[in-house]
C-alpha cells in the first residue's frame, strides 16, 4: 500500500533529511513514526502524500509512483488519503461543520450528500453538538477532533497524522489516541508521527523509529526475526 | 461552482481595498480609453452629417448650350460615385442665397450668380479621394469655369478622427497594461491573504484549476464593475461637454457592452496572468 524504496531526501539549505529509507506498510497497520525532533518523521509523512517529493529513491502510495507523478495525480491521491497535523489547521471563521465540508466541496461532491455525510463525521468523532461552534469556542482535543473528521471525510484508505498529539493534554491525548485506534479499527492504516513515548509503550503497534533521517527500529522487523533469535 | 462563488466573495470581504484599489485602476484605464472614444464617435458621426451634405458644385460659363449642358448631366450621372445631379439655373441660384443667407437678401441681384450644375456623391463615396476625382473628372468639361467642394476641412475631419482614435487604443492599451500589471500585484496579496484555504484544499486534493477558480471569478467581476465605473465617469464627462460646450452623443449599448466586456477581459488576464505562480507558491 505504502512503499518506500531507498528513499533520500535533501533539502538546499538544511541537508538530508533522510538517507536510504525503505518501509513498507500494509492495508489497515497502525504505524507510529517516533524519534527525536529533525529526524525526519515529517519528511516521511509529506513524501507520503506527495507535499514533497524524494531526491532519490521511490515512494509508491497506493498506485500512485514519487517518479514522475503530475500535479493532477497528486491531488488525486489526497482525495483518497487524510492528513491531520499538530496545529489542526481549521479556517477560524468558518463552523466545525463549515470546515469539514470544505473538504467535501473542493472535490465537487453534491450538496445533498455533504450534510449527511458531515453529521455522520461528526457524530463518530463525538462532536455531533458542536456543530455550530467556531473553532476558537472548542478545547484542543475538541478542535483536534475536527481536524480528524475533516481528514477523514473522503473515506481514506490511510490517515496521516504528524504529531496529532503534540498540543494535548494527557486526557485529551488519549481521547484523541482511541479516535485514532477505533478509526483504525474500521480498516483505516493510520501512520502517526510522535514524540509521546508513553502512548506508544501503550500500545502494542508497530513502531517504526527514525534518527538522522534513517529507521533505526522497526518493530516488525523485529517481530520478524524474534523466531530465528529464540530456539 | 457555489463553492468558488463564496470564496470569490469571501475575498472580496477580507480585501475590499485591494479590490477597490483594483476596480478603479481598471475604471481608469476604460475611462481614457473612452474618453478618445467618445471624441471619435462625435467626430464619426458629425463627419457622417457633414458628409451627407458634401456636394461638388460645377459653376457654368454663361454661355454654355443647353445640349452640352444635358449631355454632360447623362455623363456625369453614370458615374458610379454619383446619386444626383441637378441643374441649378442663375434665378435658381438667387433664390437659394436669398433664403438660405436671409441677411444679405437684398445684396444678391438677378444675374449675380452663375448657373451650376450640383451633384450629390452616393453613400460611402464622400470621404476625400473620391469628391477630389469626381471634382477632376468634373472640371473637364469646358463649359465648367470652377468646381467647389468642402475638400479641405472634409480632410482635416477625418484627420482628427484619426488621430483621436489612435490616441484612445494607443491610450487605453497603456492604462490597460497598467491595470493588469496591477492587477497581478494584488493577486499576490489575496493568495497570501488566503494562504490557510488555499493549503486545506491542497491538502483535500482540490485540483489547481479548483483553487484559482475564484481568483478568475474575482478578476472577472472587478473587470466587469471596473467597466461599469468607467461608463458612468465617461457618461458624466459627456453630460458636463453636453452642457457646458456642445452637444454630444454617448455610447449606444452595443459599445457599452465593449467597454464592459473589456473591463472583463483585463480583470480575467490580470489574475490568470499571476494566480498559477503565486498559488503554487502556497505549500
């Protein structure tokens, strides 16, 4: 589904930013992307849907080829994909449901079919009566929330998530982090990029972390030769 | 499209001075234009009077013979150029300047004034070359002592219609490079002001064309009420000339529909001539 193949990324200014990266991920894995700040974890996420493209190498989503791939081709992929990120990124003078519907209009789905599908959204991130509210009027996890429901408005076969958590208090974290896990449950791979190593010793994911731009662990990997190690 | 449509509004509300900054550069480069062409249209349709009165007059020898006089009206009359002639005899003569120079009517006497022959040029033959040939063609034959004709200032007209309507496309084509070159300036400012819409649909995989689609919008409306503006500032102008100096005639709809059409068309290249680049700059 997600593929990367010897990927580097060098930016002109800053440097690599990833040396010789290759992963796979599956249909329906959560993934959580850990390690230090600059490691790469971002660069990781944007070469997955596409907001940057590798130096060297190949990042295949879904079909979707880095060489080469169009503009067009682009904006395609991430009507199939949902991206949430640290700031939530909502339009401030525009309604919770004002802002998930956004996603829907710019791909041209018909009105009639928005308003039910952006109930629906927001019912299953538990934001059913907030409808109405203004961003600024809702807690972070509670704006957080929004952002997931907008991403996951095209029904996405993979939801992106780049420290979805990183401006949360602990109990909104975890209402967030269980958003993220029954979402996954439903069949969505989730790949989530954090810092909060408590969440992840939590869980039993995989964990893939990455330090000066390459994956140092994978916990599959790991999962994988346990059986050879183990007599 | 309802989308586009409020996103178009959306950014008028959150720039209106940018708008109004760029309706009125467009306003004033249509109004320049106007203005010369409001001057060529008055001149084009006094010279259109003027024309309709344009007539070669051919004086006669006193002697000339009556049968030279009819054979030589056959002749001229199977020019193509021509719609009339008529003979105007010396009494026909007195006549028409006693009544036509009221003031002066007890100045002309019987036999004052030469008889002539006055031919009237058929539409669309009146401009200059032609009365001049017909004129020639005219004066040789020889019982034709003199020919008049308005020839000169019939010229010096179609000069100065000329020569204001190249100055209004030489004019208006300057303003409107002006406007869209301001145009695109304020392209710049409204993507920026719109930057956080503008990476949400990236994000949501909203297509290029999708996101520029209000930007056009947008050109397209200040072009048309940068038009609108310029109609009402030209017809002001022509109602104070009207007033004040001379009579004038304003645009009919089908040029005032140019002048909005215009104003469209350098709204609409003004933002296409940027928006792809500047949207793209927007991550």
């Amino acid at each position: 589904m997600i593929r990367f193949a010897n990927v580097y990324k060098e930016y002109p200014r800053t440097g690599a930013a990833l040396n010789d990266v290759s992963f796979a991920v599956g249909k329906g894995e959560f993934v959580f992307l850990t390690g230090p700040s600059g490691a790469g974890k971002s660069s990781i996420l944007k070469l997955i849907y596409m907001d940057e493209l590798p130096t060297r190498g190949d990042v295949w989503v879904s079909g979707t080829r880095s060489r080469g791939v169009k503009r067009r081709e682009i904006s395609m992929l991430r009507r199939r994909l949902g991206v949430v990120f640290q700031d939530f990124r909502l339009l401030e003078d525009r309604t919770v449901e004002a802002n998930v519907a956004f996603a829907l209009e710019v791909i041209d789905v018909p009105p009639d079919k928005i308003r039910g599908k952006v109930s629906r959204l927001l019912t299953q991130v538990g934001l059913a009566s907030k409808a109405t509210n203004y961003p600024r009027e809702l807690s972070g996890g509670e704006q957080q929330r929004v952002a997931i429901a907008r991403a996951l408005a095209n029904d996405p076969f993979v939801l992106v998530a780049d420290e979805p958590t990183g401006n949360l208090d602990d109990r909104a974290t975890r209402g967030v982090f269980q958003l993220l896990r029954d979402i996954n449950a439903g069949g969505t791979a989730v790949i989530m990029a954090t810092h909060n190593l408590d969440l992840v010793k939590r869980s039993d994911c995989r964990v893939l972390e990455i330090n000066r731009g390459q994956v140092v662990f994978d916990s599959a990997e790991e999962k994988r030769r346990m059986p050879e190690i183990t007599p | 499209m309802r989308l586009a449509a409020r996103e178009t509004l959306i950014g008028f509300r959150r720039a209106p001075m940018l708008s109004a900054l760029s309706i009125t550069t467009i306003a004033f480069s249509l109004f320049a234009f106007g203005l010369f062409s409001l001057v060529a249209l008055n001149l084009r349709s006094a010279l259109q009077q003027v024309e309709s009165r344009v007539e070669i007059r051919g004086f006669l020898i006193e002697d000339a013979s009556p049968e030279a006089i009819a054979n030589a009206m056959e002749i001229i009359g199977t020019y193509p150029e021509v719609a009339r002639v008529e003979y105007v005899s010396p009494e026909q003569a007195l006549e028409r300047a006693r009544t036509e120079l009221q003031e002066f009517r007890d100045v002309f006497e019987a036999g004052f004034l030469p008889a002539s022959l006055d031919i009237r040029l058929r539409d669309g033959h009146r401009d200059p070359a032609t009365v001049e040939s017909v004129a020639e063609k005219v004066k040789e034959f020889d019982f034709v002592n003199d020919v008049r004709f308005g020839a000169e200032w019939v010229a010096k007209l179609y000069t100065i219609r000329n020569v204001a309507t190249a100055a209004g496309i030489i004019l208006g084509l300057a303003f409107a490079a002006v406007a869209v070159i301001i145009i695109s300036a304020t392209i710049r400012m409204a993507v920026m002001a719109r930057a956080r819409e503008i990476s949400i649909m990236r994000l949501v995989g909203a297509t290029d064309a999708f996101i520029r689609r209000p930007f056009l919008i947008e050109g397209f409306i200040k072009g048309i009420a940068g038009g609108a503006l310029a109609l009402l500032l030209t017809w002001v102008a022509s109602r104070v000339i009207s007033q004040y100096f001379i009579q004038t005639e304003y645009f009919d709809l089908r040029l005032a529909s140019l002048g909005l059409l215009g104003g469209a068309i350098i709204g609409v290249v003004g933002s296409a001539v940027s928006v792809g680049r500047q949207v793209r700059k927007v991550s």
